[in-house]
C-alpha cells in the first residue's frame, strides 16, 4: 500500500524515519495531473512486485518541490528524488550529493538500452541518474491544411520558409507562436543552434568554452530573424495550450511544440494532426536533438539504499517505462519498450531515437540563474530583433567572457 505523507513537510524529520529494513522513501516534483496519476501507478506497479517494502510516497508541486530539495538531498530525508537531467544534476553529482548508479547500469546493460539518454546523466564518465522520461520537439501541423494548399512537411530550411510563404497566402498566421510560459523560448534556440552549429557548438556553448556573443550565435539569430512577421502579434502573452488552439482551429499552421502538447490537440482532430522534425539548415551540422529528460537519483545519504536500488531496476524496465510514459503522453528512454499507441508520439519517438545526441534545453543546461538570464534575452530577442542587443545580453547573462 502506498502511505501519502500529504503535503505537511513538518512530517518529513528525523523522526519519522528508521535505517534498514523493508522502508521506501520518495518524493516527487508534479506540476498537472496526469504527471500525478503516473508516478501514483508507477509506485503501485512497483508494491505488487515487491510487497515487503513499505512505500511512502510524497508528491509536491514544482515550487515546493524545488525549495525543499537541496536540503532533502543534503539530509538524505528520501531514498529516491526525481529532477530533471542537466546542470543541477551535475552540481549535486560534483558535491557528492547524489549516490553513482554504476553496478545497476552495468547490471542492465543501459548505455545500450538508453542510447543518447545515457549521456545526459553521465558525469566524468559515471551515471548519476536513471532517465524516466523524455520531451522532445517538432513542428505540428493540420494534414487537411497542408493537402489543400499542396504542402508537404519540409526538409530543409528553404523549404521551411516556403511553407510559411504559402501559409500566409492563404490568410492563416503561418506560426502559432505561444511563449507565456517563457522558458519554451530556449527549444526555439537550441534547435537552430544544433542545426545550424552543431552539437559540439551547443554543448560547448552551455558549458563555458563558446561565447554567446561570436558570429556563430549571431547566425543562429539571423536564422531566427528571418522567421519575423510569421507569428502573431503578442507572442510572449500567448499560451502553449492557446497556439495548440490555433493550430487546432485553423487559424494558424504550425506551432513547434513539445511532445506533451500531443495531450491538448482536439480529441475530434487527432487523425489530422501530424508532425515534423525542426528540418535541416547546415546538413553538416547533424541531426542532434533538444530534449527535457525526467529522471530518478537515489541521494548518497539515502537511508534505506537496497531499497531504493530496487525501485531504480524496476524503473528501467522497458515495460514500466513505456507504461509510465503512456499515463501522461510523454516518450520512452528506453529502446526496447513498447512504441506509444500515438501517432504523434510515435513520430516524435523515431526522431529522437535517430538523434547522434540529445541535449537539455539551454535553460536548464546551464545554472538556474544563468539559464534564466539567457530566457530573459531570448525573450526580448522575439519582441525586438536586435543582434547585438541580444548577443550583448546572453554573455552578460554568464558573467561576461566564454568560459567564465
């Protein structure tokens, strides 16, 4: 049975615990329901196969969440954290904070079962997380749309500008663009640095050792500059579930959007809705993919470390993987789970299992406070345009020079 401590974090102290014996400590970020509803069937599914441990499950929304969890880590209050795989994750790896996860990946073989998921929980080489989940990116349109006005998807950037060219002909805003939420301004980013620089670029770019500021950015901004006038007025007061309505209605004819947004297309238009990768620009530069990964740590001072290794194994079962992913529309780590039932998940699934890599988005590759600087930057980058504003700003949002 699953004991819900609640919400009451005066609950959580020392107290309460006890080392050894068959005890499951976990706590959970949950930020809609059907993340809730997930992770609540994950923890059972876990209780059927190992009914001697005693399982207490907290499940706290993002804010919370992110307020408690340092000092959680620190304490060792929970055997098993989730979070999310980028710059934090290697900040509490490289403070000793989170337990290396070696003999289960050797056990399992995951660097094969994982692919270019295994990479973004390595750190020096070791593994510091279990991937659970991924969210990737494509441009979502109406199939109806694109047969009546003699569209296909594209497959390069030529081909991208022509489709919004004809879109806009035909009176339809030929991008929903919706960044009320502000951080999907950095998907945008990503994908046009990756296929115009590369992916060494991108991960060198985050990590310090490639400027903000040089004439590979600022190419990336040209690009993006050439897509102005394709997107409505206000984009930063319009809603991600609002440009899926766009979409949705006719009213527009692409929105790049991520793979949960296949949970806001309108249930009577899901046969028409289809999707495509961001398309090529420098075919040099690879086919690398951004990706949100939602993973599992076990905390070095977890206290009851057996238990919490068995839950990590049963997590990277195929099998359970593919149910948790199915229980709140997002993609599988795994390559040997179950294909999702949808289309467009389907789609975005082959996509990201064909990337030579994944990355975290920028905002959460690099530290809280510079990530936020760079979305801040981007975002004034879509209102106004201006290169040199925006280049000036990124750098500064690091702290001046590459590599500081």
């Amino acid at each position: 049975m699953i004991r819900s401590l609640g919400g009451t974090l005066s609950r959580l102290g020392r107290g309460l615990r006890r080392r050894g014996g068959d005890r499951l400590d976990i706590a959970a970020m949950v930020t809609v329901p059907s993340e809730r509803a997930a992770f609540e069937g994950l923890v059972a599914a876990f209780e059927r196969a190992h009914p001697a441990v005693e399982v207490h499950l907290l499940l706290l929304h993002e804010d919370l969440y992110k307020a408690s969890v340092g000092d959680w880590l620190r304490r060792g209050d929970f055997d098993i954290l989730t979070g999310l795989a980028g710059s934090a994750l290697t900040e509490r790896a490289q403070a000793g904070l989170l337990a290396p996860l070696d003999g289960l990946w050797q056990e399992r073989g995951l660097d094969a079962a994982f692919g270019p998921a295994a990479e973004a929980v390595r750190w020096r080489g070791r593994p510091w997380a279990l991937p659970l989940s991924l969210t990737g990116w494509q441009f979502y349109y109406r199939r109806s749309v694109f047969a009546g006005l003699g569209l296909s998807p594209p497959q390069d950037w030529d081909g991208l500008l022509a489709v919004l060219e004809r879109l806009g002909g035909a009176g339809l805003t030929p991008l929903a663009l919706g960044l009320r939420e502000r951080w999907p301004v950095g998907a945008w980013f990503d994908s046009l640095d990756l296929r115009v620089n590369g992916l060494a670029h991108h991960r060198a770019l985050a990590g310090g050792g490639a400027p903000f500021d040089g004439p590979r950015v600022r190419t990336v901004l040209e690009h993006w500059n050439a897509l102005r006038g394709t997107w409505g007025p206000d984009p930063l007061r319009l809603r991600l579930d609002q440009s899926v309505a766009e979409l949705c209605s006719g009213g527009a004819g692409l929105a790049f959007l991520g793979s949960f947004a296949a949970t806001m297309v309108w249930p009577e238009l899901r046969g028409d809705i289809g999707c495509f990768p961001f398309p090529a620009i420098d075919p040099a530069a690879g086919r690398a993919e951004p990706a949100v990964c939602d993973v599992l740590v076990q905390p070095a001072a977890a206290a009851h470390p057996q238990a919490a290794r068995r839950f990590l194994a049963f997590a990277a079962r195929p099998e359970v993987q593919a149910r948790y992913g199915a229980a709140q529309r997002k993609l599988c780590p795994h390559r040997a789970a179950p294909p999702p039932d949808d289309p467009l998940l389907q789609a975005q699934a082959a996509a990201l299992a064909a990337a030579e890599g994944l990355t975290p988005t920028i905002d959460l590759a690099l530290p809280p406070a510079v990530g936020a600087g760079v979305v801040e930057a981007l975002l004034g980058f879509v209102s106004g345009g201006d290169i040199d504003v925006t280049t000036a700003a990124l750098q500064a949002a690091r702290g001046g020079r590459a590599g500081a």
